[in-house]
C-alpha cells in the first residue's frame, strides 16, 4: 500500500481545555478547533503530550477524538496520540480509538522503562504491524527518559512501509539532519521544538508539531510557511520576536504557560489537571508582557 503524507507545515499539539470543576470543556475545545483553522494551521495533533493525555481517562479520550472529529468535518489532516510505556496497551488504544477521520497516530518512545534501542525497535515493529493507520513516531527523551537514535529511527522506518514519519523533539540538530539525511522515500521529519522549527524546516524537516500555535497560531504560522517558501529574511524577523518567549511558555511546565496565554485572550480557563498547576503570578506576567502585541 502507498501511504500519502499529509503533514506539512505548522502542526499544533492541541491542549485539553478545562472547566473550574476539572471536566473537559467542550465548548472550548471546538472553540480552539475553530481558532486553529482560522488561523491557517495545516493539521492537528489530538491526544500528545499537550493535551495533558496521561490524566484523561480512557473513556475521555475517546470523547475528545470523537468530538474533535467531528469538529473538523475533515478541513485539515489530524493524527491522535497511541503512546504507552506498555506495548500491549497501545495495541488496545488502536483497536479502541475510532480512527474514521483521523490520518495517522502519534506514538511516542516508551516513557519511563527506559528500553535498549532493539526493545524500541520492537516496540513500534510490533504497533505498525497492528496499525491499518499510518504511523508518526515520536522521539521525546526528555519525557521518555531514552532517546532512540538515528539509527534506530531509520531502522524502523525502512523495514516498516506504513511509518511514514517522525516528530524529533530531541533538540538534537544533528541526530535531525542524520534522519533526514538517511529516510527512506515517503519518510519525513517533523521537528517537534518550536524554537528550532526554522533550523528544521531550512535542513529538509516537513513543519513542526508546535505548542506555541495553540495561542498564536497564525503568527508562529508565518514563520513557518515563510521559511518552506525561502522567504528566510521574513522568517528570521518572526523568529527574533519570538526567540525570548519560546522558553517562558515551558519554564514552569507544559502546557501550562500556553495555557496562561490562551486564558488571558479568552480562549479557555487556566485549569490543568494534577500534578500539573497553572504557572506562577510572576511567570504568568512576564508571559503576558511578553506576548503583547503579537497578534495570534
């Protein structure tokens, strides 16, 4: 079977919006849909890291597919989250998930085992060969405790045709270009920093898996259409307005300095789930101050 590849350009890894009594808040949520869309993102990312997954329930997470889905109306590609430390767990979420509407899944390096290279190899051998859905890897060692390597992720990607991608947030340049350098035809990159989407982009990567479009999506959306056009002079002026703020979104966290952005322009309730808190007076102040101005 040939796999297309639908994600390129800005991705944004959606956040769950909360109400004050810590249930999902639907209403919010299709409220970012729309935001995004109009915004001119160019897909979504249901279900990662952002989205404060690990404390949604199963039940909860089917519902966000759901309703995501059915809030897109199938405008722009979307790829949901299938990660777990247990092999055999996400092998049940890809059998559960109802995936009509969705384009590939997100899965990410197990967390916290912290498997040799060949238990990651078969890890995901073991998800693309129960997967009808086409597969984003996920490199996350700052969250997984284990970075798979270039060779791992190249290994991967030549044996198993429906692995059509990975998003790379190991901030290591190096290791990005290697991939790049070495995919195998229909086999992408996706840099999952905001702050080196530019670097990536200019280096051969398809877009970026953003956190940061979550508030200003067609802002941060300039930069990265702007770069895969060659336009580098527009690109390079976007990325130093955004060079200081880049950090004070994670400082204390994330999604929860996003999310302090969102709040103050209306968009959702600054509420997370524990062990996650809302960031600090004083970082949320410095984000505020920080992003004045800039337009989403």
């Amino acid at each position: 079977m040939n796999y297309s590849y639908p994600f390129k350009g800005l991705g944004v890894a959606m956040v769950t919006p909360f109400k004050t009594d810590g249930q999902i808040d639907f209403e919010s949520l299709a409220r970012i849909v729309e935001n995004l869309i109009a915004g001119g993102v160019d897909h979504l990312c249901v279900l990662g890291t952002t989205a404060e997954t690990p404390t949604l329930s199963a039940t909860e997470r089917l519902e966000v597919v759901k309703f995501v889905i059915k809030q897109v109306k199938g405008r722009i590609p979307m790829m949901v989250g299938c990660s777990s430390n247990c092999t055999a767990a996400v092998l049940e979420q890809i059998k559960d998930y109802q995936l009509d509407g969705i384009d590939a899944i997100l899965s990410a390096v197990p967390f916290y085992n912290k498997p040799s290279q060949e238990g990651i190899y078969r890890h995901f051998a073991e998800i693309a060969k129960a997967s009808a859905k086409p597969i984003i890897l996920y490199n996350v060692p700052g969250r997984a405790g284990v970075n798979m390597t270039a060779q791992t992720t190249l290994r991967i990607a030549r044996e198993f045709r429906n692995v059509i991608g990975i998003k790379e947030a190991s901030g290591n340049m190096e290791q990005v270009k290697e991939i790049i350098a070495g995919a195998p035809d229909g086999f992408r990159v996706i840099i999952g920093d905001d702050s080196l989407a530019m670097e990536a982009i200019r280096c051969g990567a398809s877009g970026v898996i953003s956190v940061i479009g979550n508030a200003i999506p067609k802002r941060f959306g300039e930069l990265v259409h702007a770069t895969m056009q060659g336009n580098y002079a527009d690109a390079e002026q976007i990325q130093k307005q955004l060079s200081p703020l880049y950090g004070l979104l994670f400082k204390e966290g994330s999604p929860c300095g996003v999310k302090a952005l969102m709040s103050d322009r209306g968009i959702l309730e600054n509420v997370m789930r524990l062990p996650l808190v809302p960031v600090s007076d004083a970082l949320k102040n410095d984000i505020l101050n920080g992003f004045a101005g800039i337009e989403g």
